[in-house]
C-alpha cells in the first residue's frame, strides 16, 4: 500500500525505485499500467488522468521487461512479430543488436526461425531477458518499465543487459525496479521506499550523503558481490 506519496517522473528521464520487499516498489509500475485503480489519489501521463483512457491504450506506450519474462513457444521471429507485427528482418536484426542479443540469435542453426519451445525454455535467463529487451526496442513505446530484470543473472550477463538497458532509456522515460542497486547508478533520480512512502530521494551520489538507510543497502550488496567472486 502507498501512503502520502507524490511522485513525478518527468519525460525523457530515469527514475529508479529501491527498497526491501513489500516497500511499493511494484505497485507503482501496476498502478501505471492500470492493473488496478487507486483507491484514493491519481496518477497522470502527460498530465491526464489515466482512468480516462483504455488500458489498451496505456499499455500501447509502455514497455515491460520483468524478471520472468513470458515467450511464446514459437521461433524467435514470431515472438518479436508479437511486438511489431510488421516489422522487417532488417528492424528485427536492428533490435536484437540493441539488446545485445544478435550474438547468440545468429549462433543458432535456424538463426530468426528457431523454435523456442515453450515459455522459450531453449534459452537461458540472460537470452531471455535480452529477447524481451528486443521486443521493447521494436514497439518503440515512449514508457519503458523495467521490474527486477537483472535480479537473477550473474554478473557478466547482467553488465550486457544493463549496456542494453541505457541504450534503450535514450530519449524514454523510464522506470527501474531493482533489487541490484549496481544496475542503477546512472539514473537521473533515484527513490528509496519504505513501506509505501518516500524515505529519500535522489541521484546515487546524493543518496549515498543524505541516507543511512541507502548506505546499508550498497555496503550489503557490495558484501554479498564480494562474496560471491571469492
């Protein structure tokens, strides 16, 4: 539940939302994306109030990438088809190289054609998460929400997404959902949530002067990366 909160993202820029689980963090992206009305308040784009659109309407300018990312059982073409259905080899090829995924896509024997068998099982997390990112380049949507898209990677993978991730946040308004705060440091602003409220608010470097909470969060995941090389 969100309580007291007044938050503004303005257009073309990056917000991140950090916090424990349970802190809000999603229910923000949710309430964008009109998964649920707010039973008190509202949330605008472009300084209308969502309620007054469709939700295909809404869902039209955002794209998602989550953690567990849903592929059809078909080939990798027609997965990004699903994303733009006109979309040419050309553009597909484009995108894929955008989300540093034309590597491994060209690899395969069947290249755009090959069969990803069900919820795309034939690719590992990283693939995945990369395929979904090229999804989002080709729809093109003005909105990109990105919700715990790295949390499960291991580190070489996850610098690829995050490489991605920037180019794809060039001229977008963007949200981040993290639990890695290493995936983040660039963003134009950061929040920390606390139980459905703003507990501070800023860019990394800012963060790490004005909030203890923010400096326990990297000094643990600085730990547990540190644990995890040796």
């Amino acid at each position: 539940m969100l309580d007291d909160m007044n938050l503004e993202i303005p257009a073309g820029r990056s917000l991140a939302l950090v916090g424990e689980s349970g802190a809000g963090k999603t229910t923000i992206a949710q309430l964008l994306l009109r998964f649920y009305d707010p039973v008190a308040g509202q949330v605008f784009i472009d300084g209308r109030d969502i309620r007054q659109v469709t939700q295909a309407s809404i869902r039209k300018q955002v794209g998602m990438v989550m953690q567990d990312v849903i592929l059809l059982a078909g080939t990798i073409r027609h997965n990004l088809h699903f994303a733009k259905p006109d979309a040419s080899d050309e553009e597909m090829i484009e995108a894929l190289k955008n989300a540093r995924a034309w590597d491994f896509v060209k690899e395969m024997p069947d290249g755009l054609d090959t069969i990803l068998g069900e919820r795309g099982n034939r690719l590992s997390g990283g693939q995945k998460q990369r395929l979904s990112i090229a999804q989002v380049f080709l729809k093109n949507p003005p909105i990109v929400i990105f919700d715990e898209a790295t949390s499960a990677l291991d580190t070489l993978t996850e610098k690829m997404i995050q490489q991605a991730m920037e180019e794809l946040f060039r001229g977008r308004t963007s949200i981040v959902i993290v639990h890695r705060l290493s995936t983040i440091k660039n963003c134009d602003r950061i929040v920390l949530l606390d139980s459905g409220r703003i507990s501070a608010s800023d860019n990394h470097e800012g963060l790490l002067k004005i909030s203890p909470r923010y400096q326990e969060l990297c000094s643990r995941q600085n730990m547990e990366r540190n644990q995890n090389l040796n």
